[in-house]
C-alpha cells in the first residue's frame, strides 16, 4: 500500500522521515524500551536510520507492517512517538516519547488507526503488552478492547523468547466478537509492576 497520512483531534499521523532519526534516536534511549519493545539495545543512530529509510517502506510496500509518525498537527517537525498496524497478524503496536506521555495523544492516536482499520472491513484489531506493562493496558482497557488472557508474545523479545503478554481484542462497530463467550468474563488483570 502507498502510505498515507491519518488526521485526528489533535494528531497528525504521517509518515516517518529522514530528519525524524536524531530524535527517534533520543526518544529510544528510555530505558524502559529495552523491557517493553523489541527495538535493538542499545539502541543507535543508525537503527533509527535503517528502520526509517528501509524497514517502514518495505513494510508498506509488502502490506506487512503500516507505521506511521505521530505527530501534534502544526509542528511537523516534532516527533512524538511511532504507531503501527500489523497487517500479518491485525495487532496494534506503540511507543510515546517520555516528554509526551500522559496527555492522552496515545490513546488519540490508537483510537484513530482502530477506525481506519475498520473502515477497511477488518473486524478485529488486537493488542498485546508484556505481562506487567499497565500504560499499555490502561490505553487498551480505555478504548473498549475486551481482554482475552495471557499468551506468549507474538513477537520475538531478547534471546529469541516469546514472553507472557496480556492480550486483548477491538471489534468494529455492528461485527460479532470472535471470542466473546469464551472470553467475555475475564476481567483486566492489574499488576503490582506498573511500567512507565
Ligand atoms: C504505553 C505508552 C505509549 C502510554 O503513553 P501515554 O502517553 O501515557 O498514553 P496516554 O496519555 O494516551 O494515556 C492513556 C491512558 O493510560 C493511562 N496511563 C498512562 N500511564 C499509565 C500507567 N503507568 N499506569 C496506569 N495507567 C496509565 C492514562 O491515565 C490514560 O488513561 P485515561 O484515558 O483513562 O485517562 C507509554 O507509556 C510508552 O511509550 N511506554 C513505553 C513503550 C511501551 O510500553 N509501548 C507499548 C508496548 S505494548
């Protein structure tokens, strides 16, 4: 697919670029980056140029990966933290630059590719978070995903592992939950280890 750019509220969503990778690059410094994605560590300038200038296009290219730059409408120059759609397994992926976090453009700019995916026609987007990591969750929770149990990551973490993640489902409006009856009891865990 040719990228494209997303608009809500306050947020523009567009596509990452050059100039983009010395803050990129700041941004993934946080230490808690290293436990919460799979991002390399430590992590360096030249990864931020590669996943720029490389991964994200082939990724949109191959309709496998769309991520977009997140961004407060009228200063594009400020990166404020990434956002993705996996196309291959219709998970929702995110990262807020710490001096940004907690002014709910997170949970903005989730709310706004959940309704572009269902605007598609995909039923479901589903997310998925390290056991433990509740910033995640309380945007998850927050939005109306239905939570549906502990199961390994689907992504690959440090040393090959496919960790214990919460994971839980967004229907579009008017579709019936694929999992619903067996999962509509379970209530959001809540964890003594809150990540921020
Ligand atoms: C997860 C993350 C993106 C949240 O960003 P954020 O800027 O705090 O998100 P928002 O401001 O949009 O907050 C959305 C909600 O989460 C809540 N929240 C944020 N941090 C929280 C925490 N540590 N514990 C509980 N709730 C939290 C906010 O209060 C808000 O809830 P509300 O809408 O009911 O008021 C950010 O913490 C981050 O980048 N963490 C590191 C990377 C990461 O873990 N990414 C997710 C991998 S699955």
């Amino acid at each position: 697919m040719q990228p494209f750019t997303l608009t809500s509220e306050r947020l523009t969503l567009d596509m990452l670029t050059d100039d983009d990778s010395e803050l990129m690059t700041a941004h993934c410094q946080d230490p808690i980056f290293e436990h919460t994605l799979t991002i390399p560590w430590p992590y360096a300038k030249s990864d931020a140029e590669f996943f720029i200038t490389t991964l994200v296009p082939e990724w949109w290219e191959d309709d496998d990966e769309y991520t977009w730059a997140i961004r407060e409408t009228g200063k594009p120059e400020l990166l404020l933290g990434v956002i993705s759609f996996r196309v291959y397994n219709d998970t929702i992926g995110y990262w807020m630059g710490a001096p940004f976090r907690g002014k709910g453009f997170m949970k903005e700019a989730v709310a706004e590719v959940t309704r572009w995916v269902f605007s598609t026609g995909r039923a479901e987007v589903r997310w998925e978070a390290l056991v433990g990591n509740e910033a995640s969750a309380a945007i998850a929770k927050s939005l109306g995903f239905v939570y549906t149990g502990v199961e390994p990551s689907s992504s690959e973490y440090r040393g090959g592992t496919h960790p214990p993640s919460w994971w839980a489902t967004l229907t579009a409006p008017g579709e019936n939950p694929s999992d619903t009856t067996e999962f509509a009891a379970l209530p959001w865990p809540s964890s003594t280890r809150p990540m921020r």
